[in-house]
C-alpha cells in the first residue's frame, strides 16, 4: 500500500535535476572528473527515489528498506564528491586503486552492519512506525554506529570543500568563479542535512530535505557552467604544474607585490619558503633592482637579462604578461624566467666556428689566388718557348721533336687555362672580382666571339648560327671581358659535347628589364640526376674514370657566379641524345652607372 504527500513531488523533482546533470555532464566527458561527477549525480538521484519511495510505503520493513538505500546511495556520492574534487583539482595521483579501496571499505562495513542491525542494535537501536499529519511514518532511533557514518561522510564532504577552497585562494581568477559556485552548491546539503539531523526545521520531521536541497546545488552547478565553461575550463593542479616547471613563475599585482611564486623562481631570487608573498618585488630583489627597473610600468615584454645566481653568471629569457578581470582591467603581471644561459653558450660556440670557416674559406682563397699567380708565369715563359721552337725561329726541329714540343705547349696552355679558373673561383670567393661597367659595343663584341669561336666549329664540322635581336639598344652597359668568359664558357662545352649538328649562339631582348644570352646545342644532352649539380665546382655530367671529354667542372660553376654578380640568373634546359639550352638573363642597363666599377663577392 502507498500513500501520497505533496513534499513527493519535491523529491521527484531534485531526482530529476541530478539525472538531468548526470547526462548532461557525460556528453562534455572526459573532462577530468566527468566520472566521478556522474556518479555523484547518478548517486543523488537514487537517494532521492530512495527518499521518496520511503516516504511512500506503510510497512516497517518497507521504509527501513528504503532508508537502507538512502544511506548507501549517500555513501556512493559523498565519495564520488571527494574523488571529483580530487581530479577536478589536478590532484588525479591521489586517485589511485589503493585510496579508491580505501573509500570503499567504509562503505561495505556501514552496509553490513545496517543489514545484520537485527543481532547487534548498534546503527539503530529501535524501530517502529507512527502517524504523523495522516501519514504512516517511521521512527528511527539511531545508535552509535549511525554517528560513526555521519561523521564520516561529513568528513569526506568537509575534506572536498578544502581542497576547493584552496584551488580558489590559489587559482587564477579564471577559475576562481566556479570553484566558488561549486563550493557553495555543496554548502547547501550539508548544512541542510545538520539541521535536519541535529537541529530542526520548522517541516515535519518525517520529510528529510536534504535531497530537496540538492534543487540549489544543481542551479550552482549549472550557472557554473554556463558562466564559467565548467568542465569545458578546468583548473590544473598548481603543485603539479608550476611548482614542477623549470622556468621561473611570478605573479605579481598593480602594487608589483608578489602574489604567487613557484620553486624554480624562488631559487632564481635565492629565497626559500612563501615568506615573500605579499612583497614587493623590488624588495625581495633588491640585487636585480637595476634590472627589474626596465620593467617599470610595462604590461608586456619579451627580452634577455643577465642576471648573477648562486654566484654564477647566468642568461634568462624574459616573458611579461598582463593579467586582466573579466573588463578588461589591469589586475597584475605574470613573468617567466627561462634559463637560456646554455643555449647562449653554443650560440657563441658556433658563432666562433663560424668566423673559423670563414677566416679558413678567406685563406684558402688568398692561398690559392696567390699560387695561380706565381704559377702563371713560369707557364706562359713555357708556352712562349714552346711557341718559338716550333715556329722555327730557334733553329730546324725534326718532325719528332716538332710534335713534342707542340704536346708541350697544348698542355701548358691547357694547364693555364684550368689555373686561370682556379683563380678566377678564388677572386670571387674571396670577393676580390671586379665588374667593371661600361659602355660596351653589343655587334663589334658579338664578332669578336663568333671569330674566337668559328674555329671549333670549322674543326668538328658543325653549323655554327648567330642570331642578335634589332630590338637591344647597340650600346649596353656592363662588363665586356667577364659577360665574353660567360659566353666563351657556354660556347667551348657547346662545341665539346656536340659531334654532329648545329651550335646557335643568341642575343635577345627577354623583356623591358632583361636581355639574354643563349647558347643551343645539339649534343649529347645531360642526365635529368645531374642537371641540379652541374653548376656546382668539379661537378661534371660525366664523372666516371672512362669519360670521353676531359675537363675539370670549373667553367659553369665560374659562369654561374658571374651571372650572380651581374645581377642575372641562368637556366637549363637539357634532354639526353637531343642537346642542351642555357639561358642567362641579365639586367638590361642603358645607362652610365655612377661608380664605374664595382667590386662584388658571390661566394655561393
């Protein structure tokens, strides 16, 4: 049989809100401490069933039943809060299998000594049923085992309202909202369960409102959500963040006065304990005052300072930042100190191994212009004595001696040329070039080269064709001598490579700012793998021990840095068997530079 009060839709009603919470809190899991707070709620919700139901039967063994229940389900959510209050705070290393096991002991000896009460009387010591404003209710007398239970899950809730109130006194101000509403979501049902349990209330006695209460609890913890993202912005353990972190963390505010400090700070300032909160800063470290005073008045920075720790001499990377209420007013600073003194020192390191190399590359390249200098001369006095002998001047040669002294002289010009690259390289290492811009006639300078060069075509019996663009101005500004070494350089590997076809020589307008010069063979192509390389020093297309063409690699890499001094850049187009297309592009100057000549180092 049942019977009904109103004070059941009450009760129903809190069930119903911890239900709500519960599903709605498992949608933002896993949050930390989504689990446990699920469980309160869940918890919550079975005790005010379990009330209701209470309130609703008429049999004794009905109501001790339910009352049963009720004190099962409050033990499941007054853990649930303790474990929750534990991860929502960052304090998840308490949350262990040990303390879990812990928690769980007390309930498990509560709920056997309530269901074996009949042998021992020690949870209630009488039972029995009454009438109260038409209603069947119960009378409970309650032993001592009932105040051990009580004060235990006092205890509990006690224990979770301290470490909230901790977080709030610790935490920032972002979180500081929330925790609040949440402590005092759970001040409600514990107060109202002491007045009910040891004081009194106005409502009969029959009607415990503590799940009623729980209505508050649940409003708390939904402004907390919608107000302060509860769940969705959780506050991190401080112990577990800032007190571990290597950098230095100082909060200070409008005052500059210390309001919050971690480990590796107070080491910085060679301070020990939380004896400085609540000091100004400049007095605390008053030997880094000159330092700090650069910080006057500023919100936010990012800099380095020298600062002297445990006598040592160390670098800290500085970051200030403003710290601000929900207006947008200036509430204090939050400074890290990050020891960047190693990071410094390798810095230093590499800078000096880079002046080393340098200072190297700078000698290598004296070193070698200095020996292709010397060596040039005994090599011309041999190609000029060479020249004599064979031209008949120092008497008749046989046909023998004649071949050899003209061996002689090809490869002393030939070792001439590969020195006069060498030094050429160097110069421009060494940023010893010259470009010297001047006017320079572009057909008379096109002639000269297709003179220069008509010879190798004539001996290998290619066709050699010459094209110049009408639309160039017949005067250009630059430096003669070098742009014919770049052309000389593309013509000579052009013949080289090519047995068979036709070498096109080119001078063309690219555009407003630009000219070209382009050199077309028909030759023996380079490999796609080796398009990439072949402008690098000593680099070849063919590099293996039986190619066919000699060669040391030097001339592209010299036409390459060339073009980069004048200012241009230049392209290949290649395909195996079909020949080769380089293209250099070059600024189109007209008129007379200032500074005739300019000196400039390429050294890539």
């Amino acid at each position: 049989m049942l019977q009904f009060s109103p004070y059941l839709v009450l009760i129903g009603f809190s069930a119903v809100i911890s239900i709500f919470l519960a599903w709605f809190f498992w949608q933002r899991r896993p949050a930390p401490g989504i689990g446990s707070f699920v469980t309160m709620m869940l918890a919550l919700s079975c005790w005010s069933i379990a009330s209701a139901l209470q309130l609703a039967v008429t049999t004794l063994a009905g109501k001790a039943f339910f009352i049963n229940l009720v004190l099962i389900n409050v033990m499941i959510a007054t853990a649930s809060w303790f474990l929750f209050t534990l991860s929502y705070t960052g304090r998840d290393g308490w949350v262990t299998q040990k303390s879990v096991l812990g928690l769980t002991i007390f309930p498990v000896l509560t709920t056997i000594a309530m269901l074996t009460n009949d042998y021992h009387n020690l949870f209630w010591t009488s039972t029995s049923l009454t009438a109260s404003d038409g209603l069947i209710t119960h009378i409970f007398e309650s032993g001592i085992l009932f105040y051990v239970h009580t004060a235990y899950q006092y205890a509990l809730i006690v224990a979770g309202q301290f470490i909230l109130l901790r977080s709030v006194i610790r935490s920032p101000q972002l979180y500081r909202g929330q925790i609040g509403l949440l402590v005092i979501g759970a001040l409600f049902p514990l107060i109202g369960n002491i007045i009910f349990l040891f004081i009194g209330t106005p409502l009969p006695d029959y009607f415990d409102p503590t799940p009623t209460i729980f209505l508050v609890t649940g409003i708390c913890i939904g402004l907390a959500y919608y107000r302060f993202r509860l769940m969705d912005i959780v506050p991190v353990a401080r112990e577990i963040i800032v007190e571990n972190m290597v950098d230095g963390v100082i909060v200070v505010d409008r005052e500059v006065r210390i309001v919050d400090i971690n480990k590796a700070a107070l080491k910085i300032l060679g301070k020990e304990g939380k004896n400085v909160l609540g000091q100004p800063l400049l007095n605390v470290w008053e030997k880094q005052r000159e330092a700090l005073m650069q910080f006057r008045g500023v919100e936010q920075a990012e800099t380095e300072v020298n600062l002297i720790v445990n006598n040592e001499p160390r670098t800290y990377q500085v970051r200030l930042s403003p710290l601000r209420d929900r207006h947008g007013n200036l509430t204090g600073r939050i400074g890290t100190l990050t020891d960047i003194t190693t990071l410094k020192q390798i810095q230093h390191k590499l800078e000096d191994a880079r002046q080393k190399a340098d200072e190297a590359t700078r000698l290598k390249s004296d070193f070698l212009a200095t020996m292709s200098h010397e060596l040039r001369t005994p090599l011309n006095a041999v190609i000029g004595y060479s020249e004599l002998m064979t031209s008949g001047m120092v008497g008749d040669l046989s046909e023998q001696h004649w071949e050899y002294t003209d061996r002689i002289a090809s490869n002393a010009k030939s070792l001439l040329e590969l020195i006069n690259d060498i030094l050429d390289i160097s110069k421009i290492e060494a940023g010893r070039m010259e470009l010297k811009l001047r006017p320079m006639h572009l057909s008379t300078w096109m002639n000269e080269l297709v003179v220069q060069n008509q010879v190798l075509a004539d001996n290998k019996n290619l066709t050699f064709t010459i094209e110049i663009d009408h639309h160039l101005p017949e005067t250009l500004i630059g430096d003669a001598d070098r742009l014919r070494q770049i052309a000389v350089n593309l013509l000579s590997n052009a013949f080289k490579f090519t047995n068979e076809g036709t070498v096109t020589f080119q001078i063309l307008k690219h555009d407003s700012q630009l000219w070209s010069i382009i050199v077309t063979d028909t030759g023996i192509g380079i490999p796609p793998h080796k398009q990439e390389t072949i402008f690098n020093e000593f680099q070849q297309a063919d590099t293996s021990s039986t190619r066919e063409h000699s060669g040391t690699g030097l001339g592209l890499a010299i036409v390459r840095k060339l073009v980069l001094m004048m200012g241009g850049h230049i392209r290949l187009q290649s395909e195996l068997d079909k020949g080769s297309t380089f293209t250099v592009l070059l600024p189109l100057i007209t008129d007379v530079p200032k500074t005739e000549n300019l000196v400039v180092g390429v050294t890539s």
